[in-house]
C-alpha cells in the first residue's frame, strides 16, 4: 500500500479565490510548488481533494473544474512536481438538480479520501491531509489520516477551532518539509 499527501486546492496551494474556476485567476500561494516537487521526491503520492460547491450552484460546470485542473498540473510539470490524482466534489445541499443531493464525498465527509485509498491502493493510517479549513482536519481524521492545517486560506482564522494535537504551519512549503525531513526518497 502507498502513503499519500492529500491536499485541500483553494487556500492550501492556490490563493482563496471564491468559486475559482477561470485559469486568468489562478495563482499559486508562494512555495506551493516546491512542496508538491518535495513530496513527490519523498515518495508521497499526491492527491488533491477539493470541494467545489461552484458546480452544485450553477456557478461553473465540472468541464471548468477539469480544465482549471489540467492548467495547475502542466504548470506544475514545468517546475517538476506533479499531482497523482485530483478528486472534487461538485455537491451542495443549496445546489442545483441532481447536484443538490447527500454525499459522502463534500468534505468533512471522509468519501473522496476514502475513494482515492480504494482507486490507487493508498494506507490511510500512513497519510496526512493538509488543508486550511476544519472541514478539510474532520475528513482527514475521519478517514484515519493524519493532519495538517496551514495558516493560508481561511486557516489562520480556523486554528483556534482545531483539536490541539493538530499540527500547524505558515504554509504548504513549511508542512511539505516537516513531512520529508526524516523520509527518504523512494
């Protein structure tokens, strides 16, 4: 079984941008890249795990969703870090037709943790979700994960709603480091 990084996208590697789905306001929260590269290089598998309630509200479509996906990896493979596998959640409660349904898969539900361990032979004891909001800490610890939250995003806000055992970092860049500095690349 593989170990895995699992990160939130909005706030964690990119700049919180409500409702985020045009390429022109993609950015990158600085080092961000360079922590995908590192845990990539450690031997994590990386998965993103995004809600994007956007879709439930007519906001975007999931063709959106993808295509803003396939722009973050080629620029990623430019800098050589990759993402393993990209999940999302297109549900809300509030949405529209058949997005407007229960789901197991809208974080701080486990589901899209629980579906990548199933898809890519992942031990979720041995992985860790990183994300800047509680509900991104509740899906971790609900699958079995360890956490991370950083201070980007919405976290800095979020900390003070954290368990205590959960760590802390600035930003993606710092927990990518405190997770490779005794791992050794495979």
């Amino acid at each position: 079984m593989r170990r895995a990084v699992f990160l939130d996208r909005d706030g964690t590697l990119n700049v919180e941008k409500e409702y985020l789905y045009l390429i022109a306001d993609f950015e990158f929260i600085p080092g961000a890249v360079e922590a995908v590269r590192l845990l990539n290089q450690a031997g994590f598998l990386v998965v993103v795990v995004t809600n994007q309630s956007g879709v439930a509200r007519g906001y975007y479509t999931e063709e959106d969703v993808e295509i803003l996906h396939r722009h973050i990896a080629a620029e990623l493979h430019k800098y050589g870090a990759r993402v393993d596998a990209w999940l999302y959640c297109p549900h809300h409660p509030d949405g529209r037709g058949s997005y407007s349904l229960p789901c197991s898969c809208r974080k701080p539900l486990p589901g899209m943790l629980k579906e990548a361990a199933r898809r890519y032979d992942i031990d979720l004891t041995s992985s860790v979700m990183i994300g800047d909001k509680l509900a991104d800490i509740s899906a971790g610890q609900a699958a079995g994960c360890g956490t991370i939250l950083v201070r980007t995003g919405y976290g800095a806000e979020e900390e003070c709603h954290l368990p205590e055992s959960t760590p802390v970092f600035d930003d993606l860049l710092r927990a990518a480091e405190s997770l490779t500095l005794d791992v050794n690349p495979v």
